[in-house]
C-alpha cells in the first residue's frame, strides 16, 4: 500500500475520532453536570442537616469509601459480606483478561496480583487466540451448513444464484444476532434488571472487547449458579462471531479502498489494451481458420473495431456518470487488459447470473437491437468482459471480437458447444457443475450471444432506434453487480472460517460448495504458473483473500 | 481419518486446557486478592461506626449519601472536587474516549451516561472498531517489510543463517526492543508524571494498555490538579495507538515465526502469507524490489494452499 493512501487512511481515522469526540462531548456534558450538582447539594444538605459532622471529618470519611468503591468493594452492604475474590468471580475476571474485555470492576490491587496479571495475561491471550480461530472456524462451518441446506431450497426454485448467496448471507448473520445478540440481550434485561438499550449495549461494547465495566453481567444477587459459566461460555462464542463480523466489514471497508484505487488506476491502464489485445490475437491461431476474405461479417467486424474504439471514450463518460456506482463503472470498464480485470474480475463473475436466467435470451436479443451504437457496444464491452475469468476465457472472448479472420471459425465451434451449452445451460444453476465447466458454458454462452448479437445488429443497423433503450439498463449490472459484490465478500468470509474443516473432508463433497461459490476467484500467488491455477482452483479449497482476481495471463 | 481426529482433538485439547488455565488463575487471584479486600473491607465498616458514633448523624441518612456519592462516581464525578471541575467530557478527553472505545481498551473511567450516548456509542463501535483494525493492519502490513522482511534478509545474506534461525533471532531481538521501548521507558516517563503511581503500576498500566485489556483501574491523566491536561491526553492516545500497531507487528512476526517453523500446520491454524493484493507491481510502481525474493526464501508455506490469516482483523 502506499504511503498516500496510509497516510489518507490516518487521516480518516483521525476525523472517525474527533468527530466521535465532538458527539460524546455535546451529548455526554450536561448530564455530568447535573450529576456534579446532584452531588454538591446532597453533600451541603448532609452537612446541614447534621451540623455535628464538619466537612473535613466529611472528606476524609468520603475519600476512604471512594478508595474502597475503586477496590471494587460495594460500600452499602456491610451486613453480609460476599467477596468479589471468590473462585467463581475470579474466573470471570480471568476471562475478561484473557479475551482482552477487561470490565474492571475488580481489578488486583496488590503488587502481587498485579505482577501475575502481567505474566497471565501474557500466556492467556495468545492461548485464547488460538481458541478463538479454531472455535470461529467451527462456529462459521456449522452456520452455513444450516445455511446450504436453505440455499439449496431456494435454489431449487429458481431464485438467482447471487440472490441466493446474498439471502444466506443475510439469513446468516440474522441466525447469528439472534443466538448471539437477541437472546442474551434478553435474558439480561432479566437477570440484571436493565433496559433493553442498557443490554444491547452491553452487549456490543463486551462483543467487540471494548467492556468498560459501567455494566457488568455479574448478578450479584444469587441467580443460578450456572449463569456465570454460561455467561462466560457466550462471550466464548459470540466473541468468534462478532470477530467475524467485524472482519466481514473491515474487508468491505477494505475491498471497496482498493475498488476506488483500481478504478483510478484503470483510466491510466486503456493505454495498454491494444496492446494486451494483439498479444491476445496472437494466442489465437491454434484455430482453424476458414478463409473468406469476402465475408461480410468481416466487414461488420471491421466496423465493430471501430465502435469498439468510440466506446472507450464512452466508458469513460459512464464512469462519471455513476460516481456512486464506482463499483458497477469499473465493471463497466472492463477492457480486456489483464490488469485491470485482476483487480476486479471477481466482480464481473457475477454478471454471468444476469446473462444466464431464461429471460436474458430475450434480453441479448434486444440488446442487439438497441438504440444506438455506444449503448450497443457497452453491452457488447459488458459481457465479454464478464467472462473473463482466467486465461482461456479471456482468449476466446477476444477471438471472437477482434480477430477478423477467426470469426466464422469461432462461430463454428460455438456452433458445436451450443448444443452442449443449452443443455448445460439450465443445469448451470444448479450447484453441481464444476468450476471448468462453467467456463466453458459461459464461453459457448458468450460466443452464441455475440453471434446472435453481431447478427441483430446486421439486421438492425438501420433499425437501431426502434427499441427502447432501457433493455440495456434492465440487464445492466447496477443491481446484481452491488448483490454479487456483497454477496462475494460473503461467501470469501464464509470460506476463509470454512477453510480448515473444507480441508478435512473429502474433495467429492467439496464439489458442491465449490461449484456454489464459483464466481469467487481463488487466491493464486503470482508465482504459479498459469497451468496450475486451475488445478489449485478445482482442489480443496484455501480460503482466499478478499476476492481477488486472478493473475494476468 | 487421523486428520478429522486431530482436528477434533486439537480444538477439544485447546478448550480443556483453556479451562484449566481459567481455573488456575481464578484460584491464584482469589487467593492474593482476597485477603486484601478483607480487610479494606474491615476498615471500611470501622470507619464508618466510628463516624455515626461521633457525630448525630443516623444510619439511614449516612446510607442514602453514600448512595450518592456511589452514584456520582459512577458517572465518573469524582466526590472529592468542591468547586471547578475539569470535565470528563472536553474535547481532549472525549477524544481519548473514543479512542479507547475503538482499540477496544475500554477503561471505563468515564462512559457514555445518557441513553443517547449509549445509542450512539453502539453504532460507533461498531463501524468503528473494524476500521480501527483496519488501518492497523494496513500499517502493520507497511510496517513488516523494513521491520521483518529486510532485516531477516539481511541477517541471511550477511550472517549467512538459515531462515529458521534468523526469524527466531530477529523475533528475541525485537521483543526486547519492543519491551525496552513501549513498555519500560513508558513506564518510567509515567510513573515520574502521575505521583501516586509506583513504577510497577505503571509497567502494569502500559501492559494492561496494550493489550487492549484496559481494566480502567489506573487511567492517566485524571489527577484533579493536572497541568497541561490536553496535551497529556493526545500524547497518552498515540502512545496507545503506536503501541498497539507494534503489538500488531509483534504478533504477525511471531505468527510468520510460527509458519516457518511448522507449528501452524502442527495446530492446524490459518498460515500466515504474504497480502500479495497490496503489492501488486503491475500498475503501481512498489520500490520493493528485494522483499520478494527474500519472503520466498524466508517464508515457506508448508500448505500449497493458502490461507489468510484469521485473526489479521480481530487481533
């Protein structure tokens, strides 16, 4: 990362604080005020009430018992004595140290406890963050093992694949906060007597281990005695659930600074594309090529590459028009330069969702007919763009637009994976298809539109302004594109707390889950060869890093 | 099959002996701690006797004061004050406030009272603590390449070691600076400022600091008389918020150590590997030329796959 940004970051961070600050400051200051004159009458009360008690026999008396209230000593009961060092309590203070909460309402006041905290707490917080990994890993299989089955529910009714992974998505974290943040927050109310704001907050200050100590569950009135194990037992668990809720919004956070960098960086990056596509072309010439220099689809494509040409300009006037939708623009964006398709392939992957659901034929269909040429060509720039996946993908689409000669080759072999590709087509939604067969369903599906495309806007070059533009927009990827990029950073939290147990069991079961998260590109290091990315694709699975794209080609 | 048993093992190994450990400390500080609170408590009851014995003063008016001043210091007023009272809540100290809510210190010497600032200190916690975790991990991440990678490179090429040794070695030599620089300088330069603070409780304050326990039991700057009290609060923040980017990269050394060593896998935890995504060299020009090479040679990942590490946002 660079300094700029880090120093950015620092910036924002540092705004984040102060403007907190200005809140807390105006919300928080007149209450103390009034709790400090609260305080100030009921003493000047006290002492003239009981005019045999002067105000230095006064202070010292208060000094003491503030001492004694700091030592954690309750100074109203003096009847019957319950220490707060007893077992039970001690055990709960040792697991605020060693989960970092740290309440403070008792806190060792001798030098001895003191100096065994510093070496406990040494040994306990590594060891309980070992605890927690593993326990999160668990806790995030077990979650979306319930969630797959209500997946497959919905899938099974024909919902959109993206839709579906945002729907358990969703339905996850509201099964979390139910068990983990509902529950205990009223069984608090309860037990302790709060309101319901007091809990909630209690809650989320103990859950994310800030835990200032103004409240603590600790019961002191004789509950049952297994609240405090139980207690304990949900810091536990819903401590390895916050953290992964927490790590879910700083890799949004995080995946949406690198989304601003590299649509930044992709307007520097059109200068490279010509380039990345003759390199491409030159891959290309292990297909047979039938020559027909007089093909009129030649010509087409000639034109073609020109409009392909205009509409980069285009691309970028869409940037600026959806500012907001930076995401969606670099997706726009897509140019078939490598670079720019790494950092946000992953996005694209979700877009064959839009192309494969049985109205999209209708809509490629119109597409082709629309208004005008740009809007045209966006579409065309969309879809190629949106099989990119890895290599091979990336060869054809740019065979089959660029390359003049290997058009009517192309064609022929999409003519042979049509029939595949229809049939296979509908059983792409299912779960069960293996990530190399979607690609290559995707590339059959990318070739069969561009050829019908190519073929409607032959028909339609004098037609083009019949069809209303807002097929375009209907098919456009605002909408799924903002679901398939909360639904990947999802899946990619699902499966980095999946990875370890994913591990263990066999490959076959991992088909399924796989074949589910198959827009999620892998993290492959750069220093693997392009040949082995698809055998580590298709292998157990790594959890990746915040959805990256693959390596250039 | 034996991996499915040590992976039911392990974590089963891991909370027994987390108990355990629990239970040892709950044992130890019950027993340190609880005669002390004996006889405060003692004290407490005696003073108190003596005082209604004194004076005309009667129990129950005696008991519905301290119930005041129980209340007042719950809301963070201290009793002691007669007339002008620094407020917990200017802007230096609100500040500090936040900023220990958001590295999850949490003292919990002053905290929100009204419901309002209940309300609002939910949301903010919640946005705020992963960004905080964030920007750590995002400088821990700058910082490790001159911090780790360099110098475990350079003790390869000049000393000639082998990785294994030169991690573990440059792991015990920046502990020790990390202890020397954040926890014992700090401690003296704190214990001199604040008067009632003994050098142990001020090494035992920066621990505790650090480790984003924050018991809350010391907190600096909330003498009555402090002089300068703005400035101590804003420099006492950065100390913490330095403090806890080097316990970051503390733990992400020895989390690398650990990889190289092979205990990951031995614990079947998430590895540690290099964030490839925020060097990437095609576009933006990264100077870092040696770094690959030499995390190649001093990383091996003992999995070929590869897996984040989980805990790179929580901790």
């Amino acid at each position: 990362m660079r300094y700029t940004r880090l120093l950015t970051i620092l910036a924002a961070v540092l705004l984040y604080l102060v403007l907190g600050a200005l809140v807390f400051g105006w919300l928080e200051s007149s209450r103390e005020e009034w709790a400090h004159r609260e305080l100030l009458t009921s003493r000047m009360a006290f002492l003239q009430n009981h005019s045999c008690v002067t105000p230095y026999s006064l202070r010292e008396f208060t000094e003491k018992v503030v001492d004694a209230i700091e030592a954690g000593v309750d100074a109203r009961s003096t009847s019957n004595y319950t220490s707060r060092w007893d077992p039970s309590n001690a055990f709960f203070f040792c697991g605020t140290i060693i989960t970092t909460i740290g309440f403070g309402n008792i806190s060792p006041k001798t030098k001895g406890g003191q100096l065994f905290c510093i070496f406990y707490a040494l040994v306990g917080i590594p060891m309980f963050g070992i605890l927690l990994a593993g326990v999160g890993d668990h806790l995030g299989t077990l979650l979306r093992r319930a969630v797959a089955k209500i997946e497959t529910l919905f899938l099974r009714k024909g919902v959109k694949p993206t839709s579906v992974r945002v729907i358990s998505a969703v339905f996850s974290i509201l099964i979390g906060c139910l068990v983990f943040i509902a529950m205990p927050t009223m069984v608090f109310q309860e037990v302790e007597s709060w309101s319901l704001l007091e809990a909630v907050y209690f809650v989320v200050i103990t859950l994310t281990t800030v835990g200032f100590g103004d409240y603590v569950a600790e019961n002191r009135r004789d509950g049952a005695p297994l609240y405090k194990p139980l207690v304990w037992l949900w810091i536990v668990f819903g401590l390895a659930y916050f953290a992964s809720i927490l790590t879910m919004i700083g890799n949004w956070l995080r995946v949406l600074s690198k989304k601003t960098r590299a649509e930044m960086e992709e307007l520097r990056a059109h200068a490279t594309d010509w380039t990345q596509n003759i390199q491409n072309m030159s891959m290309d010439f292990r297909i047979p090529v039938p020559l027909d220099l007089n093909d009129p689809f030649q010509l087409q494509r000639r034109r073609r590459r020109k409009r392909h040409r205009h509409h980069r300009h285009h691309r970028h006037h869409r940037h600026h028009r959806h500012p907001r939708l930076s995401v969606v623009g670099l997706a726009h964006g897509i140019s078939l330069d490598a670079d720019v398709v790494r950092e946000n392939g992953h996005l694209i992957l979700g877009w064959p969702a839009c192309k494969y659901t049985p109205g999209s034929d209708i809509r490629s269909e119109a597409l082709s007919q629309s208004r005008s040429r740009r809007r045209l060509d966006g579409a065309y720039e969309v879809r190629p763009g949106s099989r990119l996946t890895v290599g091979p993908a990336s060869r054809s689409v740019s065979r089959l637009e660029l390359k003049p000669p290997s058009r009517p080759g192309s064609r022929t072999i999409s003519r042979s994976t049509s029939e595949s590709g229809t049939g296979s087509v509908s059983g792409s939604e299912t779960p069960s298809k293996s990530w190399s067969e979607y690609e290559y369903d995707s590339n059959s599906r990318n070739s069969e539109d561009l050829e019908s495309g190519a073929e409607g806007t032959l028909r339609s070059l004098g037609s083009q302004k019949d069809v209303p533009v807002v097929v375009v927009d209907s098919c456009s990827p605002p909408h799924p594109s903002l679901l398939d990029f909360f639904g990947e950073n999802l899946a990619y939290i699902d499966e980095s707390s999946d990875a370890l147990s994913d591990r263990i069991k066999p490959a076959g079961q991992n088909r399924q889950r796989k074949a589910k998260r198959r827009s999620m590109t892998r993290q492959i290091p750069h220093s693997y060869p392009i040949g082995l990315q698809k055998e580590i694709s298709n292998e157990l699975q790594p959890p990746s890093h915040p959805p990256t794209p693959p390596p250039p080609t | 099959m034996s991996t499915t048993f040590r992976s039911c093992f392990v974590p089963t190994g891991f909370i027994l002996g987390y108990i355990a450990y629990l239970l040892l400390g709950a044992l130890v500080f019950s027993a340190i701690e609880r005669p002390v609170e004996e006889t405060l408590k003692s004290d407490l009851s005696s003073l108190k006797a003596e005082f209604l014995n004194l004076s005309c003063v009667n129990a129950t008016a005696l008991e519905t004061f301290l119930e005041k001043v129980l209340q007042a210091n719950k809301y963070g007023v201290s009793v002691l004050e007669n007339a002008t009272l620094p407020t917990n809540w200017d802007l230096a100290s609100a500040l500090f406030f936040a900023n220990t809510m958001v590295t999850t210190v949490g003292y919990g010497h002053s905290t929100p009272l009204s419901d309002e600032g209940k309300a609002f200190s939910i949301v903010y916690a919640l946005i705020g603590v992963p960004f905080t975790m964030l920007v750590l991990t995002a400088c821990v991440q700058r910082l490790m390449h001159p911090l780790t990678y360099g110098p475990i490179s350079m003790c390869q090429r000049r000393a000639g070691l082998q990785p294994r040794t030169a991690s573990v070695v440059h792991f015990i030599v920046l502990l020790f600076l990390v202890v020397l620089g954040f926890f014992v300088v700090p401690a003296l330069v704190f214990s001199t400022i604040e008067e009632t603070w003994s050098f142990l409780d001020s090494f035992y304050f920066c621990f505790i600091s650090l480790c984003t326990i924050g018991l809350g039991d010391f907190v600096p700057a909330e003498k009555p008389g402090q002089r300068l009290r703005a400035l101590y609060k804003i420099s006492v923040m950065v100390y913490l918020f330095v403090g806890l980017m080097v316990m970051f990269l503390v733990l992400r050394t020895f989390h690398k150590l650990a990889d190289v060593h092979g205990w990951t896998a031995f614990f079947q935890l998430p590895s540690y590997e290099e964030e490839d995504e925020d060097r990437e060299p095609i576009i933006e020009q990264e100077p870092d030329d040696e770094s690959p090479e030499a995390e190649k040679a001093s990383v091996k990942p003992l999995d070929p796959s590869s897996q984040v590490s989980y805990n790179s946002i929580n901790r």
